[in-house]
C-alpha cells in the first residue's frame, strides 16, 4: 500500500514472533469516535488491540484491568476523553483517581509499568489512536508475554503430584472433587 | 458406626483464632459435640492421619477446614478429607481467600526461605542448612512438608460447599452454619454463610457518613483520634466496611476500629481491593495525577491494605516474578 | 555561572576576534567558560553534503565529549551552533540514524545520551545573565553609535527557541543596553552568501554587498554580527565589492566587541586590529 | 454461503452475520475463514457472510433467520456501531427479536480500514467476533425510553446562520429565543459591502432578514447576552442567559440617536470596533444604521459617566423616553427549550501572526475585513479606497491563503477567500483604478455562477500570480521600488522570482474557530474537531448534528463556509429541530444504571459520583436510588459500587466480563 | 540556434529514485509539496538557480533524476533555512538539498569544475587527517584543483588575513585522531554491511 518506509529497524523475525494482544476500553463519546475516525481517515497502525466499548472510562472497573490480564492480556488500554471533556462532565477525573491507585497495585503485584496505560484520546483525534496503538504495541512487544493463564497453570503443577497421589485410591466412580 | 453425624475439624496455615472461635461457641459448644460424632480435631484431640485415611470414603458429614494451603501437608489433608467428606465447609478468612499467610505472595519463596534461614536479624546459621523436604538421619529418611511456592485458599486445592467468612467467623454465624448443616436445610453450593451486602449496613456509624466524603487526605489509625462516633472513612481512615460483606455486626468499627475486610467482598465482587480503589478513591478531591498521586501516598501500603485477607482471591493472584 | 566552551575552527582562525572578545566579555561578566578539552570540528555545511552519518558523528563526538561535563555547551559559531543542535534533533527524531551514530560513537568508547544542552552566546547572556546584570556593568555606554544588527541565518533558523525566527532582537538589546542604537534593518536574517562567496564570488559579493550597503543606507557605521563566516565574508570582501559594483567601506564587528568596549574593556583585548575594514569611528575617544 | 447447526443445551440460539462491506472488509479481512470459525463457538446456530447486511436483503436475511431458526441473539460484524447499530437493532425487530438482544462488532473502521497484515486483521476480527458471541449471551430484552420535546428551540448566535434558522423555526410556529453576544445581529455579513458572485449588496439582503427577526411574533431577540449555562437533556434543556448591561433600557429605546449627538464628546473619538477600527465612535454608539435592533448602548470603558460618575449626562437629558439607566446590572435570564441550533460562527486570522507580512508594521498593510469596510458605501470613508496616510492606491497586492494551507498556522483551506479576493480584486479596482495583482497558490472557485466570476476577473485585466508571497517589504533594490512595498514571490508559471511593487497590501485572511469555540462547547457538552471548529455527527450523513442530541450546529461554527452554505446549513439544522419538535417525544437508549434495593448498604459511594444528581439516598429505605429520566448512563456509579449492587443495562458486569473473557480466548 | 526537445516520457522517470528521496532524513514530506513557491521567493539564491528550489522538488518527486542531480540549484543552496522555516508544509527543503547533493556526488554527476563539491570533499578530508579545519589551507587546496587564476586574484585578501594574524599555514590538530577515525571508520563498516545486503 504505502512505500513510507518503516521507522523500525530491518530484524529478522525468530520463527514464532510474540504478538502482543492488548485489550482495550475506550469511551464511546471521544476515543472510540477517535478509533471510527481513524478507520474513517484510513490511518494505518498495529493490529494488536482488541477494543471493548464503554459509555465512559468511568465505566470501567479496575477489576476488569484486573480480569482482561488474568485472561491472557499482554497490556490494556484505557482510552477516555481528555480532562474537562467528558461526555459526561467528570467520568474521566474518577477514572483517573481510581486507576492512579491501580497502577500503584500493579506495580507492587509485578505488572511492568508498560503493561497498562491510561490515555486521553478525543474524538478528533484518529492520529493519536494510532500513535498510542502502535507506540504501546512496541513498547508491549519488548517487555514480553505476560501469558497469566499459562503461569497460573504452571503455579498450580506443583499440586499435580499430590492430587494424584491422594485421588490414585479413588473409587472410580467418584466424581473427582480437585479443581 | 454412630448415626449421629460425623465432623471433622482441620487447620491450616492459620494462627488458630478459628478453632479459638469453635471454643467461643461457649455453652453452645456442648449442643454441638452433643449432636455430633468428632472424628477429627488436631488441636483438641488425638487422631492419626491413618485413622482417616481407613475411613470409607465420604463418611465424614462435614469438615470444617480452616487456613490457607501453603504446604504440600496442608494440601494433602485437605485432599483426603474431601475425599472422605460429603460436605466441607471452608471456615474462616484464611480458608476462603488466603488471609494473612496470603500477603506471603508478595515475596518469591527463595527469598522467604534466604530470609528466614540466612539473612534474618538472629539468624545463626553459617552452613545455611535449610529444611529439605527429605533427608537422610542416621540410616533413616525424614521427611518434611514441602513448602508451595504460592499460598492458596482452600477451594484453590479442592472442591467447597459453603464458607464461614470472618477471622475467624463469629459464634453467631457458626451457630447459625451448623443449624442449617444439622437441618439439611443447606443453601446452594458455592454460598457464604453470611447475608450478602456491604457491612455498613450493620454499622452503627453509617449515618453518620456525609454524602460526598472529598477525601483529602488518608490516615492511618495511629495518626489521628479516631472520633468514635464518625463514619471511619469520613476520617480519613481506611475501612474497608462498603467492600466488604456483613455478618460480623461491624464489630472492629464498634471497636473504633476500621474494617479490614476479613468477609471477603459480596457474591458480586470477584476482587475486593479493586472494588474498594474503585469506589473510595474515585471520591478524593484532586483532578491532577500528581495531586491525586499525593493524597494515595497516604496509603503507603496498598496490597497489605487492601488484600489484607484477600491476596489469594486477587484476581492475579501473587506478585509475579 | 559555567559552561563549556566549544569554540570551533572559525574561532582559533579568521574568528580570533570573536573568540578574543568574547572570552573578554564573559569573563568581565563573571561567565566561566571551560574549553571543551580534544573537540574536533562539527563538520560545518560542508560534510553534511558528502556524508550524513559521518557528519552527524563528528557533532556526536563533540556531544558525547560535552556529556562527561555536565554543563551546557555554548557555541558562539552559528555553524556549529545550528550542526550540535541539529545533530541532537535528528538523532531523537531518526532511530536508525541514532543506532548508526551512537554504535560508532560506542566503538570509539564514547557514550551519547543527548542529555547536554547547546546554547548560543546570546542566549546565554539574555537568560542566564540577564540585561539588568549586564546594564549595571556598563561603564562606557556605547551613546551615539548606530549599528546595523546582523544574525545571519543559521541561529535563529530553524533549529533556536531562544529568539523569533523571523524578527530576533537579542542582540538588538544587548547592543541597546550597552547604550547603542539599531537601525531598522531588514536583512537582518538574510543570507551573507558566506558559504558561497569563495567558490562562486558572484554570488556571495552581490548578497553580501546588498547587506552592506543597506546598513549603510539605514545609517549604521558598522554591522554587527555574531557568526565568524559572515564577519569574514563581509569585511575580507570589500576589495571585490569594490571592484564590481561600489567602495562600501563599512566595518563588521562582533556584538562581543561592542559590549566590551561598553564594559570598559581595552579595544586592544577585543580584537579590533583583526578587522580588515578599520572600526577607527567607533573606537575613537576610547 | 451459511454455517447451520443444531441447538446446543442452555445456550441462547446465535445468528451471526458478517458483511463484506462491498470490498471495505472482504479484501482485508477473510470474511469466510471468520464465518466459518464462528460457527463453531458455542451458541451459534446460523454463520452467514453477506455482501452488504445493512442494505434491505440483508436486514431480510437476518429477519428471516430470527424466525426460520428461532433466533435468540444476533451478532453483526460490519462497520461501527455508530453508523449501523440502529439498523441491526431494527433487523432483529423486524424478526421478532427484543432489538436488545444484539451485539455489534467493528470490524471496518477498526479493523480493515487500519490493518494491512490480513492475517491478523482476520485474528482480530475472530477475537472481536467471540468477544460479542460469549457477551451476547447474557443480554437481556429491553426498551427504549421515551422522553416529550419541549417545543421551544434556542438560536445561539446572530450571524445570518442564527437569522436564517431562527425565522425558519418561527415561521413553522416554534417559539424561538436568539441570543447573540454582541449588540446588534447580522455577524459578519453585515460587513461586508457586496456578496460574491453575484455582488448583490448585502446590506440590502441581509437587513430584511434581520428586521423580520425583530418584528417575527414568535421570536425573543436577545442581543448582548451570553449562554451562561445549559442543563438537561435532549428535548429537556434548562438554559442560563446572561444580558449584559447597556445601559440604556432596550424597552423604551427607540433609536432616534438624540443621545449620540448631545454626547459630551462633540467628535467621534474611539476606535469603531464595527468599522475594524478604521472609524471611530463615541462612549454612546449605536454600531451601524440598520443596527437590530435599534438600540443604543454605552461603552463603559470610554463614558465619563461610567468611569468617574462625574458627567453632565447630556445624552440621558437628550433621552425624550428616559431611558438611560447608568446602574443598569448584568441580568440571568432562565429558559426551558427542547432543542438548539449553535451558529455561533468563525473569527478571522490574525495577520499580526505572518511576520513576514509586514501586517501592523506597515501602514500600508490591510486585512480583507478592512477592505470590506473601506469598498462599503456606509463605511468609514464611504466607499472611498484610501490608504491610511490618505493617498489613493495606484497598485494593489492581495496576498491569498493568509492563515490558510499552512501548517505552521492552520492546515485548512478557508473556502471563503479566493471568492472573496475576486470580489475585493473587483471593488478595489472599480472604487480606485488601481493595478489590482492577486498572489494566489491555487484558485478554488468551486460553486454556482464563482467560476465565471473568476473569468469575469481575468477579462478585468486582474493579475494572478500563481505563488505564495515570501515577504512584504519597503527595501527597495531599484528606484521605481522606492517608497512602495515590495512583495517578492515566485511567479510559479513563469518559473522565476518576481519583485512586485505595489502602495496597497491586502491580507485575505482565513477563517477559524471564535476564540472562545472551547468554552462554548463545553457549556454544550459537544465536541470539536483538531482545528477547534464545532464537530458534526458525521462529516456527510450527519452534517448539521452533534453527538449531543437536540443539540445542531450551522454556518462557520462548524467549518469555514461561505453565505449559501450556510444558509443552506441553517435551514438544515432548523428542520432537524423540527424533526424533533414534530415527533413530540424522543426514545432515549436503555442504558441507564439501576440500584437493586436488597443488595444495596446504603453507603452512599454513589451519590457524590453522578454528574446529574441522579441517585439519592432513600432516607426512609436508607438505600441508594437511582431516578433513571435524569440517569444519562456513563456507568461510573455501577463501577465504583463496592458491593456490586448497581446494574447498567447494555453494559452488565456479566457482559463485560464474558466479552473481555471472549475476546482473549483461543 | 539548435532545437531542444522539452517533451519529457514517461520512461524517462526514475521512480526508484522518487522513492529514495522520501525515504531519506528530511525528505519525509516531499510529495506533500503543493507548489506554492514560498522557498523560491524567500530564496536569496533563487535568482541565480537553473531550476527554483520548487521545480528542484517537483522534479525529484517526480523522478528526473538526471535533471535534479546535474542541476546548479543544489551546489547554489547557501543552508540557509530561510525557505525551510517558511515552507507551509514543512518539508525540509535545505536537508533534501544535502541529500541530493551527497547523491550527485556519490554519482559522480556534479559540474566538475564547479568547487563547491570540491570544497565539500576536502573539508572532509581535512576533518580525517586532522580533526579540525585550517580555512587558510582549505581555501589553498580548494583554489589550487579548480581555478588557481582565481587564487592569484585573491592575494589581496591574503595579505589582509596575514597583516590581521587570521591568517595561519600549520593545521590544529586534535589529540586523540585515533578515535576520531574509529568512529569513523565503525560507520564504514556500517555501511559495507549495508551494501551487502
């Protein structure tokens, strides 16, 4: 399509490149109408971000962070309008206050500062969509997989034995009661 | 075989407050033994793992498990008594969702075991000799517990029926639990044995909470005099009542004291601490990040704050590394 | 106050004068400078058009060299001034050119992290000294001169935050704080053809004869500059405008020069013999 | 082509249908691959791909499905949500199916219009795709809310948008109330002397207009007034007005301007704002003849009487109807209305910011505002092209795209100004005879009869230089150059560097966005683009509506346009109002939170959360309650609730989290 | 006098090297150019150019490669920056000369006698031998391989430089020229690598 060259340095992708998938919430009044318009302006970036719409940032529960991470997010995203804009006059002072504290959770739970990022995107600006989307893919992609549901499996192989070991003189017809 | 019901009472990584809280049954507690056959109770009477382990499997009525799971032990016997049980009952904050062994997911157990055994203040131990889960002693193995490398809650290790919240469960809850088990009359599968809303509903301070609290400022208990009528949260402090379930009657707050939130959140919160920074901290007053940023350092420790009891039942889990 | 001091070939050569003067002035303002110790030569315009990288190389260099000091660079040379800053900006912008650059540094065992900051003379006297600072070290007031103030084109274009890219009036005030008067001059941006008058004369003596004799019409008895090539360019070519349109005879001095005498420095510590057009009008009384 | 398969146990029965888009999607997004895997997610019954769903076959085919297969909920993957989610929903009406039960997924604007890797644009689209099968589940049936419509509709702003809207709404037999800002309507047209291309004199247009506003029964003229604040919701507004203080009772004024000619100040002394300054005025001033209304004021910047109370207030003597009224006060005004229309239009550039210009530094530098009022009949030299020393221009520059298509200033091009320079290129020529040059980039006359004005102009004997002018100076290189400004630009058809000496610069400067375009805004809770002008809806679907709804925008508030457009554009947001009026009531979305009573402690986090005071502790009940007319449904309360006892509709927990669950399942 | 043919074919264009432009530092924004002229008139050198600096960009964007490369226009840009500031569309004008002019140099296109390349090429290769440049042996250098009748006529300003003292035969040199020359030749290597992928 396009012969702009590409900034990123000529490197030979490993056989199976990570891909990062970032979950994203954005605002349906400013960011995901900045989305729309970016799509609109035919604007190109990373395919990496999978975006759920919310009324207002407001909407979104750090427990849903939380949740899209636990569920194999490599990063999320949370796009609101731009402070004194909000479609509903204070919903993204509140997502701010709230995700200020979350992002002090995850740092002391491990969660690489990258990893989640709150933006302010308004609806005319298809550009910064774009921008962020690609500059958080990068900066994802070089922090790494977070893959929590295969470390959640591998915390839990250390029972494997034991469940094995306690169930082996099961009766059979017993329906197993181990998670 | 009696025909009155069996139960078994189990402890894990807990600090015995649990089975402290079946003693507080007082005069209650002869209703109980009476009704019951006990059949297992480490800290009050002596019976051998080989005893259960020869019972029929689901022979037991109901195991009153409490505790967090940290050693392959603790895993063991909370398999065997699932398997020997029909009903089990996780009892108390450390059962249900890791309690406060569960802030131990903060640290690498490497580094909790180089601690301990190495770098701790006290500590005299120049050939670093550490606890081996097998070893060699004059001829003969000794084994020991392996320590897991993630603290858990009980139902991350098996299947549970019902929960006793609390640390530890209040007599009253207790009694109540074991009404209902004695009655057959049992809610359905999965339930906590608590009524299911935030526990300002039982505080005796809750009118006293302002509409808009605009909190400024946070503190912690020591800091202030704490008004021992206010809303807690009203004053800076940190209770954690309107995420947390009811059930205990407000008793820290009746304390002057601010909930912790050992109940676990309501049936319709997955992760407390989040819930809770989402509803407090979305009502401070600055707009700012770094204003905003100023009032949270008044919470200097937000996983022990906020998964004081709970850090199992994070959604994440542990901190990871 | 300190920075470092990256003079440039022009300074140590046909640019004594500045450096002489300049070195006087800040030094009797109380501005320490500390010569930037193996600097090489930032390549100027010229390399840029044989080579990119090198050319961004040699001004990493210079830069890399600059970081161990943890001070600002003042470069008085608008070359150089424009080269280092826009080296820092191309690396930032380029991630490719930044890789190259820094690698090559790295081999030679030198480490950029575009962390110095690059400031121009008059920079630093308008925002760091200050005019009220200088105004009271005024001795001499310079009352009656009327000078032409010339930027040239490498300063404020386009890399400079410290003035207006069209219209600067840094030096216009330092030269009225030192009791002089500015004359309206409209060129005072416009190329010199410095670059060009040696290789291609016709084309640089008519820019530069255009600059001249505007100022002179405007009444200025000198120009005043603050880049090396441009006080090169005008005063060494005044025999050659001569020859092919009229005598202009018109002293070009450095903005350093006239401070100093205004800071009651001896003309013979500011380099006034080194001019080819003798400044005889300005220095007379003093 | 259609995947089909049999009910699967306790699992809604899922229709999903993705479209083609023509090749918008397909040739990004492998339209069949996705069909194909989602068929095989739990739930789904039917999997189709269709060349457009949006149009009728489509919607048929998806209506047909719902009742053939007995459809429970339907997913679409096609565009955003904003352009089609309505129409799905009425799909899946049309079948029989609660329009609630449906999930769009964006699959163009957010996918293959931004992807060019299509293999991961077809992941991307599978992820999306599952997110809203695993989500839909949980949806539950629901209804729109329906609200009445005030009928009364507020005009902002006076300009001929604001005229031409609020005598079409009036004319319909709306009660309309005009506010503008400054003391008389008419906006800038009212500047101008002649309007292109037909060069009908636009007093003569315009003035009409603005007495039949005055005198139109159904219309509230209130000039130099201010929307302080607006409440409420589409077809419920609640408006705060500022009257700002003339000091003159408007009632009982009728314009005889007596008080102008006993004015202490015998001659005219202040800079004539009206006349671009070129004029001047008195403290008491009424801005032009044909002001609406006629109505004097007094400046209290320049009134003796005002500033030091010590005049002889010869005017208020002069006053037969008495209707002076020194300590007149600002005045808040309260009204109720369904709608509004916002023309609140365009400032000019500020040519002061083109250095190089010259513009403020040489006398003989004028913007095209000024010339407006140096060619008008009623201006301050009556028509008279003078320069500012008084001399008569013999050659005339007119520098085009000044504050327009450049990047350092705005990117845009303004529309407006080569039509304009046209115009002033022939005023100046007919008013003065001068040697008219235009310095032009590129020539845009797109419009009815503006091309053969151009061709008029040529045949004038107008020079067109085809070049941005670099510089405007008065350095002469030759003597026929001294004492004039120079303008060098290069004669880009030519292919050299010409330097043109002319006595007369003018600035045909661009349009932008008024000064205060962000503060407005927010008052109405719309939105603006990057430029700063208002955003519409849609750039071509929706031109004149604003994401705020009841809320419509016209003229140059929104982009810079010229007078047809703009009228043209009034008269389009006006009917959308009229759309709204007529329908007597709206439906509002179901999205409103809602508080479950035996779940709630009554810790009252919520309250202090709700930008509309929507929720409010039931002291009886001590729970919290949430009044869903005023709920608009942002959701913050429903996250914030630490015990979970607060549900939005369209936005559930259990939806969100099983969309977030589906959208990351492999 | 002799007839030129001015039709131009599409054959004639060199897209490769359209696209080299724009992918080089500061050729970014060529192809935004809308032909405004603002470089050329703000231009001081215009008037003496082959093509104005507007034509240079719409050739180049256009791929006359033989015509960008041999043309006057590039050696005549003095770095000025005045059009760069000017441009409305931010191209940078005053690198895509520098980029042109490395290009015709490496082509070996420039006018052979014109000095400017000249000049370019030994003020690099002073900067190796030395690390700094000496103007007075620069300008020798410079006189003596391309017009040295010009070099006679410039005597007067010798004498000028030497009565001054601005005047010096013997080269600055830095200290370290080792690890000069290892940058240096660390980005030959570079660019040996790159050729030979």
């Amino acid at each position: 399509m396009s012969e702009q060259p590409s900034m990123a340095p000529v490197v030979a992708a490993p056989a199976v490149a990570f891909e990062p998938r970032i979950v994203a919430f954005f605002c349906n009044w400013c960011t995901y109408t900045a989305a729309d318009l970016a799509g609109v302006s035919r604007l190109k970036y990373a395919p990496n971000v999978r975006v759920i719409r919310v009324m207002c940032s407001g909407r979104v529960d750090p427990q849903f962070v939380l949740e899209a991470f636990a569920k194999g997010a490599d990063g999320v995203l949370l796009g609101g309008c731009h402070p004194g804009d909000c479609h509903y006059a204070e919903g993204n002072y509140k997502t701010l206050r709230r995700m200020r504290m979350l992002i002090r959770m995850l740092k002391e739970l491990g969660i690489e500062d990258g990893r989640f990022r709150l933006e302010w995107i308004s609806g005319a600006e298809g550009d910064k969509v774009k921008a962020v989307v690609n500059e958080m893919t990068a900066q994802v992609r070089a922090l790494g997989p977070l893959d929590l549901p295969g470390k959640f499996k591998e915390w839990d192989r250390e029972m494997e034995d034991l469940e094995q070991h306690v169930n082996a003189s099961a009766p059979q017809q017993e329906e197993a009661h181990v998670r | 075989m009696s025909a009155k019901p069996q139960v078994a009472f189990y402890w894990c990584a807990s600090c015995g407050g649990c089975e402290e809280a079946v003693v507080d049954l007082a005069e209650d507690i002869l209703k109980v033994v009476e009704a019951v056959d006990i059949v297992l109770w480490p800290v009050a009477m002596d019976f051998k793992k080989a005893d259960i382990e020869a019972r029929p499997d689901k022979s037991i009525t109901v195991a009153f498990i409490n505790g967090a799971v940290r050693t392959s032990e603790q895993e063991e016997w909370a398999r065997l008594l699932r398997r020997k049980s029909q009903v089990v009952v996780s009892f108390g904050a450390c059962a249900n969702m890791g309690g406060i062994p569960a802030l131990a997911n903060q640290f690498r157990r490497e580094d909790l075991l180089k601690y301990i055994y190495e770098d701790g203040p006290g500590v005299d131990n120049p050939a670093k000799t550490r606890p081996q889960a097998s070893s060699q002693d004059e001829g003969r193995t000794l084994s020991l517990p392996e320590l897991r490398n993630v603290v858990r809650s009980l139902d991350q290790v098996i299947d549970v029926e019902f929960y006793l919240p609390g640390c530890p469960p209040t007599p009253k809850l207790i009694m109540a639990a074991v009404q209902a088990l004695l009655s057959g009359q049992l809610p359905p599968k999965g339930t906590v044995l608590s009524p299911d809303h935030a526990l300002c509903e039982e505080c005796a301070r809750k009118d006293s909470k302002p509409v808009d609290l605009a909190l400024a400022a946070f503190k912690r208990p020591h800091q202030i005099q704490i008004d021992p009528e206010k809303c807690l949260l009203a004053q800076g402090l940190v209770c954690m009542g309107p995420a947390t379930r009811a059930g205990c009657e407000a008793v820290c707050p009746a304390g002057n004291m601010p909930c912790t939130g050992c109940f676990g959140p309501s049936s319709r919160v997955k992760d407390q601490g989040a819930k809770f920074i989402s509803s407090v901290f979305s009502n401070i007053v600055p707009k700012e990040a770094k204003e905003i940023d100023a009032v949270l350092d008044g919470v200097p420790d937000p996983i022990g704050t906020f998964y004081r009891y709970g850090l199992s039942k994070c959604i994440l889990r542990r901190k990871l590394n | 106050m300190k920075y470092l001091y990256f003079p440039g070939c022009s300074l140590k050569g046909t640019g004594k004068a500045y450096e002489e003067s300049l070195l006087a002035v800040f030094g009797a303002l109380g501005v320490e400078l500390q010569e930037l110790e193996d600097w090489n030569c930032c390549g100027a315009t010229a390399y840029m058009s044989v080579d990119e990288t090198k050319s961004y190389a040699l001004a990493g260099r210079i830069l890399a060299l600059a970081e161990r000091e943890r001070l600002d660079v003042v470069a008085p040379c608008s070359a150089c001034y424009l080269v280092l800053n826009k080296t820092q900006k191309s690396l930032q912008e380029h991630p490719e050119l930044h890789r190259k650059v820094t690698g090559a540094l790295q081999a030679a065992g030198l480490d950029y992290k575009g962390t110095v900051k690059v400031r121009h003379p008059l920079d630093v006297l308008m925002n760091d000294v200050g005019l009220d600072a200088i105004k009271q070290k005024i001795t001499s007031p310079m009352a009656g001169h009327k000078f032409a103030p010339y930027y040239g084109c490498q300063i404020v274009r386009p890399y400079a935050t410290f003035d207006d890219q069209h219209n600067p009036v840094t030096m216009d005030q330092i030269l009225q704080a030192s009791g002089a008067e500015c004359v309206e001059y409209p060129h005072k941006t416009r190329c010199c053809g410095g670059s060009l008058t040696g290789t291609v004369p016709e084309v640089g003596l008519r820019l530069a004869y255009i600059l001249i004799k505007e100022a002179k019409q405007r009444g200025a008895e000198a120009i005043v500059t603050v880049c090396p090539l441009c006080q090169f360019n005008l005063d060494g070519y005044q025999d050659a405008i001569a020859k092919k349109y009229e005598r202009v005879d018109l002293p070009i001095l450095y903005f350093t020069q006239i401070l100093g005498l205004a800071l009651g420095l001896p003309a013979a510590d500011l380099g006034f013999k080194r001019g080819i057009i003798s400044a005889e009008a300005v220095l007379a009384g003093r | 082509m259609a995947e089909q398969k049999e009910h699967q146990n306790g699992i809604p029965r899922i229709g999903f249908y993705i479209c083609h888009c023509g090749s918008n999607i397909a040739s990004i997004i492998d339209v069949e691959d996705v069909r194909k895997y989602v068929a095989t997610l739990p739930g789904v019954v039917v999997s189709r791909d269709y060349k457009y769903m949006c149009s009728d076959p489509g919607q048929e085919l998806i209506a047909q499905d719902i009742r053939e297969h007995k459809l429970e909920r339907l997913v679409v993957s096609a565009c955003s949500p904003n352009l089609h989610e309505e129409t799905f929903r009425n799909a899946a009406a049309k079948g029989g199916l609660n329009s609630f039960y449906f999930q769009m997924v964006n699959i163009r604007e957010h996918a293959s219009w931004v992807h060019e890797d299509k293999a991961a644009a077809t992941r991307k689209a599978k992820d999306l795709a599952r997110a809203a099968v695993y989500r839909v589940r949980f949806h539950q049936a629901l209804e729109k809310r329906k609200v009445p419509v005030d009928p009364n509709v507020l005009v902002v702003g006076g300009g001929i948008a604001g005229i031409h809207a609020a005598l079409t709404l009036a004319n319909a037999g709306k009660k309309v109330t005009l506010v503008e800002r400054e003391a008389t309507i008419g906006g800038h047209m009212a500047l101008f002397d002649k309007t292109f291309p037909t060069m009908d004199c636009a007093a003569c247009i315009l003035t009409p207009k603005m007495s039949a506003v005055k005198s139109h029964p159904n219309i509230t003229l209130w000039t130099y007034s201010e929307v302080e604040k607006v409440e409420g919701y589409v077809g419920n507004y609640k408006v705060s007005v500022k009257r700002k203080p003339r000091y003159v009772n408007e009632d009982l004024c009728v314009g005889c301007m007596a008080c102008i000619d006993a004015c202490v100040f015998k001659e005219p002394k202040f800079p004539d704002k009206f006349n671009q300054g070129l004029g001047k005025r008195k403290p008491v001033y009424i801005d032009f003849p044909q002001a609406t209304p006629k109505v004097v004021l007094i400046d209290p910047a320049t009134c003796i009487q005002m500033k030091t109370g010590k005049c002889k207030k010869s005017c208020a003597d002069a006053c037969d109807r008495k209707a002076f009224d020194f300590n007149q006060q600002p005045e808040l005004k309260e009204i109720q209305v369904g709608t509004i229309v916002l023309a609140t239009g365009f400032k000019t550039y500020d040519a002061k910011r083109d250095a190089l210009y010259g513009y403020g530094r040489y006398p003989g530098v004028f913007t095209a505002l000024e010339i407006e009022r140096l060619v008008n009949a009623s201006g301050p030299t009556l028509g008279d092209v003078v320069l500012r020393d008084g001399r008569h221009p013999k050659a005339v520059g007119i520098i085009h795209c000044v504050g327009s298509r450049d990047e350092k200033t705005n990117k845009w091009c303004s529309r407006v100004c080569c039509m304009y320079s046209l115009k002033l290129a022939h005023l100046i020529k007919e008013h003065s005879g001068a040697e008219v040059y235009n310095f032009y980039i590129d020539m845009r006359t797109p419009g009815k009869g503006y091309e053969e004005f151009y061709d008029k102009l040529l045949a004038e004997g107008v020079h067109f230089i085809r070049g941005r002018v670099a510089e405007v100076t008065d350095w002469a290189m030759t003597p026929e150059e001294q004492g004039k400004l120079v303008l060098r630009v290069e004669d880009t058809l030519a292919g050299f560097v010409r330097r043109i000496p002319v006595d007369m610069v003018v600035l045909a400067t661009g349009m932008e966005a008024q000064a205060d375009a962000g503060e407005v805004r927010h008052k109405f809770n719309i939105g603006c683009g990057s430029e700063g002008f208002f955003q519409e809806r849609h750039p071509k679907l929706a031109p004149v509506n604003t994401f705020t709804d009841g809320i419509f925008i016209a003229g140059a508030c929104q982009g810079p346009r010229d007078i047809p457009d703009t009228v043209a554009q009034a008269g389009a947001a006006a009917a959308e109002a009229l759309v709204l009026i007529d329908a007597g009531h709206v439906e509002l979305e179901p999205n409103t939170a809602h508080v479950v009573e035996e779940e709630c402690c009554g810790c009252k986090s919520c309250v202090p959360l709700c930008p509309y005071s929507a929720i409010t502790l039931d002291e009886a009940k001590k729970k919290a309650v949430i009044n869903e007319v005023l709920c608009k449904g942002c959701g913050t309360c429903v996250a914030a609730c630490p015990s979970g006892s607060i549900r939005q509709n369209l936005f559930e927990d259990d939806e969100i989290f099983s969309e977030i669950e589906g959208v990351l399942a492999q | 006098m002799p007839l030129e043919q001015k039709l131009k074919y599409e054959a004639e264009r060199d897209v490769k090297f359209a696209n080299w432009v724009t992918r080089e530092t500061g050729g970014e924004n060529l192809r935004h150019c809308i032909q405004c002229g603002v470089c050329s008139a703000t231009c001081p050198l215009s008037l003496y150019m082959d093509y104005t600096p507007r034509r240079l960009i719409n050739l180049a964007r256009e791929g006359f490669k033989k015509e960008v490369l041999s043309s006057l226009t590039i050696w005549l840009c003095a770095s000025c920056y005045a059009c760069r500031v000017e441009c409305p569309k931010k191209i940078q004008v005053t690198d895509i000369m520098y980029l042109l002019k490395r290009r015709a140099i490496q082509e070996g296109v420039y006018p052979r006698h014109f000095p400017i390349p000249v000049l370019a090429k030994e003020f690099g290769r002073m900067i190796f031998l030395f690390g700094r440049v000496n103007e007075t042996l620069l300008v020798i250098d410079l006189f003596l391989r391309t017009n040295w009748f010009r070099f006679l006529g410039m005597t007067r300003l010798g004498m000028n430089l030497m009565r001054t003292g601005r005047m010096s035969f013997i080269p600055e040199q830095i200290k370290r020229k080792r690890e000069l020359r290892k940058i240096l030749a660390a980005l030959d290597a570079e660019e040996q690598k790159e050729s030979a992928l």
